[in-house]
C-alpha cells in the first residue's frame, strides 16, 4: 500500500467527504497526473478519477459518456460511470490505462453483490495490467502515436500555454507517450525489453529526466530536437506499418480478460 503524502491525506479525507454527501454509492477511486507517477513536489495538486456505478435513471437519462468534473478545495476529481470506464479501456486511451497500475486509491465497501463486484474487478485489473493496453485490438497504439503528433504541433516557438500547461510538460507527455507505444511495438515483435510497469513507474534516472523537462517553461529548440532524435516517432511510425499485417494484436488472455471484466461491471443500481 503506497505511503500517503500530507497532501493526498488531506485529499483523500475531502474526497471521502464529498462521495458521502453526494450519495455515491459504489464506487472505486484512482489517483493520477503527478502523485501517480512519483513526480509530486510540495505544490502538485491531487487529482484522482473516480468511476461509479449509476442508477438506472442517471443511466438512461443522461449523457454518461462525458466525464463530469468537480474541483474541491484540495484535490481535482473526474467522475466516470463505469460503463463508459470500459469503453476508455477499449478505446485505448493511456491515460486511463495506466491508472489501474495501482491499487484503488479508495473504493465503496458495503455489504452488497454490486460492492462485492466492484472489488472484484478492482482486483482484476490490477493483477492483470499488463494484459491492459491489448484489450484494445490496437486501438492503444494508435492513440499514442495521434497524441505523440498532437503534442509534436504543440511543441513550436509561437505556442501560447494556457493554466498548468508549459513546453517542458508536453515534452514529458511526449516522451511518456513515446515509451507507451514502442512498449506495446516490443509486444507485437516478441521482444519485451520494457515493460508498461516500468513506463508507468520509471527509474530514478529517468524521473530526474522526467523533472527536468517539467522545469522548462520556455521553449528550447536544442532540447526539443534532442527529445525528437532520442525518442523519434516516425521511427515508431515505421515500425508499426512493417508489424501490423503480420500480429494480432488481441490474444486469448486479453480476450479472456475482457470477458472477466464484463462480467463483472456493474452497469446500474
């Protein structure tokens, strides 16, 4: 069990708060953005997603594809229907990934089969994450290499930041992104040398790298470029049109997985 700051204390206690008073029921909770992956200093903020289980009225009413978020006093919170958490993981989308990397941050504990699931699944996910990124038949890649070249357009001398957002954070996403996919190429080819544990949770050496690009405000050309030559994705590009004919990129477990992760899923009270 990860040793909680003073900060993700304090946050956890106003998240618990806030769930109760707002009459979420069932419901798991992850941390992520910098206290995730140890990237914290005494000013990060504490964001978590939190995915629930709706009732049937929400469920059919409203628009349960957008993620409703909520800024309290010491942590930021993206409310997620659980429906719409396994429509993320198929899509592929990364930065939902790589939260079930952890064990649940908070999760509902009462004496009910939809709890007694939500736990279950909890448990899946985490000892199964590295079979995660696959559920998406691919889907997963291709989502990093678009926000690799999205961030790529972003990382120009003319671009205006806006709120937390500076040069040397889009390069960190980048890199990040960058060792995502060619995680998941090394699957494709059979030659595993890194796995997505060790992307989410890096080395010391690479987290000092990590925290020295989320220093740089503006914009570098000499880092950029050196960023560009060490992490190339047009290498990466390269790669995937000379693998994709030849691997499926969905197997029996992650088949299996799936499976399990459905059947599980409660979709409402």
């Amino acid at each position: 069990m990860k040793q909680l700051n003073q900060a993700e204390q304090a946050a956890k206690q106003e998240l618990q708060e806030y769930l109760k008073n707002q009459g979420y029921k069932n419901y798991i909770a992850y941390e992520t953005g910098s206290q995730l992956v140890n990237l914290a200093d005494s000013h990060s903020d504490v964001d978590f997603y939190v995915f629930y289980v709706p009732d049937k009225w929400q469920l059919l009413t409203q628009n349960t594809e957008r993620e409703d978020f909520v800024q309290l006093d010491k942590c930021e919170v993206k409310f997620v229907v659980i429906p719409q958490m396994i429509k993320l993981l198929m899509m592929g989308d990364p930065n939902v990934v790589e939260l079930f990397f952890q064990e649940p941050f908070l999760i509902s504990n009462g004496d009910n089969k939809i709890d007694q699931n939500l736990n279950q699944l909890a448990e899946i996910l985490y000892e199964k994450r590295e079979l995660l990124p696959s559920l998406s038949n691919g889907r997963y890649l291709k989502t990093c290499l678009y926000m690799m070249k999205k961030n790529v357009r972003k990382l120009r001398p003319n671009k205006k930041y806006y709120g937390n957002g500076s040069f040397g954070k889009t390069l960190f996403e980048y890199v990040k992104e960058y060792l995502y996919a060619d995680a998941y190429l090394q699957i494709m080819s059979g030659k595993v040398h890194l796995t997505f544990e060790q992307v989410v949770f890096p080395n010391e050496k690479t987290l000092d790298n990590y925290r020295k690009y989320k220093k740089i405000n503006r914009f570098n050309s000499k880092i950029r470029n050196d960023t560009f030559k060490q992490y190339d994705h047009h290498k990466l590009q390269h790669i995937y049109r000379s693998l994709k004919h030849q691997h499926k990129t969905s197997n029996h477990d992650s088949k299996r997985l799936l499976h399990e992760i459905v059947n599980l899923a409660p979709v409402f009270y």
